[in-house]
C-alpha cells in the first residue's frame, strides 16, 4: 500500500507519521507541497504549524500545489488522513464541515488524553468498538471544533461523528471547548477522517501507549 506524507513549510510530524506507516508495511514516502501530482492509496496531511499558522491554522497550506492533488485524491474516492494541522486543512478545503477556533482557555495543550470511540463503522477506527477508551497525546492551541446544530445533527445521524474527549472511564472531558467535545469526524462517505489528537505518537509501547497504532492499521489493506 502505497501511503504519501505531504510536508509543508512548518510541518513538524511527518517523520513521526511516515515511521509509523512504516512500522505498518507500508511504502511510505513524504511529498514536498509543491508537488501537484500525488501517486498514493492514502495521503495523510500530518500535524505542525504550517506557514506558522499566520491568518489562522492552515489558511495558507489550502493554496499549496499539493492540494490541488488533494482535492483529485478525495474526488476520485481515495483515503485522506489530517491529524492536527492536517484536519485543520481539511475543514479549509471543505473536504470535512465545520471550523476550528482557539481553545477555550485560549493556552496552548500539550498532553496525553482519552478518546472514547463514538463510530467505528469506517476504516479508521474499524479495529476499535463503539465506547472504547484510548489513550492518544495531542498538542494544538487552535483545536477548538465548531458547527452549527444542523450540520451537527446531520454529522450524528451519518455517523460522522467518530472521536470525543473523555477521561479514563469514558465520561466526556471536555480539554479544549469543541462542541460536543469532539475530537474527530469524517466524510459522509467514510474516505476523508481528521481529528485532533496525534495517533502516530503513540504507535509504541516504549511511548507509553501502542493505542494510536490500533487507529491507523485500519487504514492499512
């Protein structure tokens, strides 16, 4: 399975990312974001702070060559991945509803979190049950997910709703003030997922959890 990492100016994870899909058996390889042709089963936008999040997270990585790879990639039915920044770009591109706003408390997080398991009707979190508890670090200072009622309720009824935040018994907990404490969604076709938290930092035991590894190797055929 062939996965590409797109790089941007800023990105800081894709060495994390393309390590773990290694662990996988995947081949991996990262793709400059001038690139404008993308040959790849899965393309993952990774997490950092690309363009230095100037304007606001990933209003500049929307205009790089490699979205427009993006955009044919998700057009034509193919698997996309966002983790963190890389969500970020995917609710600019439109590839995903919704926006992300400044944390609640307006501070930069940076820590291991619960996850509980809302669908796992889709590739991504296929290896993981409804309600299961994982433990996944995140980092992000504008993780702060935001819709309006109706595209929430439609997210719901779709089963696009995919990840919350909760503490280790599965009661939300809500870190960074995203509506409904969500920490994940999809497409309504199931290809396109982004969330917030960082699953390839937790791909090893030695990192204190393997639990992200379970999240990714569902994407992996």
């Amino acid at each position: 399975m062939k996965v590409a990492v797109v790089l941007f100016p800023g990105t800081n994870c894709e060495q994390d990312t393309k390590y773990a899909f290694d662990l996988l058996g995947c081949q991996t390889q990262i793709i400059w974001h001038k690139e404008d042709k993308i040959d790849a089963d899965l393309i993952v936008l990774p997490g950092g702070f690309s363009y230095g999040d100037y304007l606001r997270t990933a209003a500049i990585a929307k205009f790089s060559p490699a979205m427009s790879a993006v955009l044919k990639h998700a057009k034509k039915g193919g698997y996309i991945l966002g983790i963190c920044n890389g969500f970020q770009m995917l609710l600019e591109l439109g590839l995903l509803e919704g926006a992300m706003r400044r944390n609640e408390n307006l501070s930069f997080v940076s820590k291991y979190h619960h996850l509980k398991v809302v669908s796992n009707s889709n590739k991504f979190l296929s290896n993981l049950s409804v309600n299961e508890v994982v433990n996944i670090p995140l980092a992000h200072g504008e993780g702060n997910f935001y819709t309006d009622s109706d595209t929430l309720k439609r997210l719901y009824d779709n089963e696009q709703v995919l990840l919350k935040y909760c503490d280790e018994n599965g009661n939300e907990l809500n870190l960074n003030g995203s509506v409904d404490s969500i920490a994940g969604i999809c497409d309504k076709d199931k290809k396109i997922f982004g969330l917030m938290p960082h699953p390839e930092r937790a791909c090893e035991k030695i990192l204190g959890t393997d639990d992200g590894m379970k999240m990714l190797k569902g994407l992996v055929w």
